[in-house]
C-alpha cells in the first residue's frame, strides 16, 4: 500500500487548509481499514486529528481538539481521502500526515509522506 | 484528550537496555490493549515497532519489546545499536473511539 499526499503549503490565517490523500493498493472503501489525519509540530509533538471509514456507512471520527473545524472526507471516485481544516491559526502550522489503519487493527502500519502547512500572512 | 506522559529523553550506552514509559489513564492505556509504538528519524515518517502492547511487526527487530502495567505501557530497546538513536512515541486507543499519542522520547545513544 502506498499513500500519496498532495495540498497546498502555505495557508493564509483564517483560511482553510485542504490536503488530500491517494491511495494505491488498497481501497477507501476497505470494510476493515480507517482512514486518518495526523500532525507534527515542535509545540504539539504528534497529533492525530481524524479520520473516515467505512462499515456499511461513513463513518467519521475526530479529536475534540479541533472537531468543530475538521472534516475528513472520502472520494471513492478517485480512491482518496481528504482533510479539510477551517479557520486555520499559526497554531495549525504542522506538519500533516496521513495513515491507514487496517485489517480491523488499531494501529497505523502505513503514512503518507508528510505535508509541510505554513501559517501566514 | 490529554496527550500520554512520556520521558522528553532517555539515553544509555551501545549494547546497553533502556525502558521508555508511556502513562495514560482508564479511558485509554489502562483501557485497551491497543497500544503501540512509533520511531521516527528525522524527516522521515514515524514507523511502528510494537503494537497490541507487545507485538512486533515482522521485519521490526526482536530488540524492540513492550509490556503495559495498568495504565502505563513500556517499550524496551535491549542491546541499544547507533540506528535506535531516534525520536520514539506511543500511542492508544481511547474509549472516544478516537487516539491519542504520547508527548515523545529522544533517544540518546552514547
């Protein structure tokens, strides 16, 4: 399995930050796999933000952290997932990582390559 | 969700044991056996070398061992190599159906 993240870098305060996941070798809509947002600042050390799945419906699940501005959406279409973060302040420049967690497991065997988000004017 | 407590570093000398703790609570660590945990090199993604509290992932070295005591996990590096000198996190499960992870340990080889 392969995740390939893309998205912009460089978010203006207030704004939203999308960034999106590909995945190869597996599918979005995989009954037994979890699709989720995790980050990494210097501050916040490593995050997990949320994610999607699929048990006969979508399901999402976020950190009360930042739940009132996360989603976590999928594209079957494309066999990707994305996050999308509202009202972003230079407290979300993070690094932001996807992962899977799979085969019913509950731990993250396989991430994206990292996305490096700057907050700023 | 408070992030788990670990040590910020641990270090010990080449062919030397060293223990990180990972501290939570009921509604996580002490809750699940869902417990795992990550290295990370820098600028790389975090890859995970125990999960379920005690299980490795095959390829991870047999050096790499953990337990967990009510709501405290342990990860145990035996025989400590130059290539363990990395950042190490955990991470759990939680009773909100969501995760948590620890705040990181540096480790040191000396």
């Amino acid at each position: 399995i392969q995740l390939r993240q893309s998205g912009l870098g460089l978010v203006r305060p207030s704004q939203t930050l999308s960034v999106t996941c590909a995945i190869s070798g597996d599918s979005v809509s995989n009954l037994t796999a979890a699709w989720n947002w995790i980050r990494q600042s210097p501050s916040r050390g490593l995050e997990w933000l949320g994610r999607t799945y699929y048990r006969s419906k979508w399901l999402n699940d976020y950190a009360l952290s930042v739940k009132s501005r996360l989603n976590v959406n999928p594209d079957t279409s494309k066999n990707q997932f994305s996050l999308i973060l509202r009202s972003v302040t230079p407290e979300d420049a993070a690094v932001y990582y996807c992962a899977r967690d799979g085969n019913g497991q509950n731990w993250f065997d396989s991430w994206g390559q990292g996305t490096l988000v700057t907050v700023s004017s | 969700q408070s992030a788990l407590t670990q040590p910020a570093s641990v270090s010990g000398s080449l062919g030397q044991s060293i223990t990180i703790s990972c501290s939570g609570t009921r509604n996580d660590v002490g809750g699940y056996n869902y417990v795992s945990w990550y290295q990370q090199h820098p600028g790389k993604a975090p890859t995970v070398i125990i999960y379920d509290v005690n299980k490795r992932p095959s390829g991870v070295s047999n050096r790499f061992s953990g337990s967990k005591s009510g709501s405290t996990a342990s990860l145990t590096i035996s025989g400590l190599q130059a290539e363990d000198e990395a950042d190490y996190f955990c991470n759990s499960y939680t009773s909100s159906t969501t995760y948590v992870f620890g705040t990181g340990t540096k480790v040191s080889v000396l």
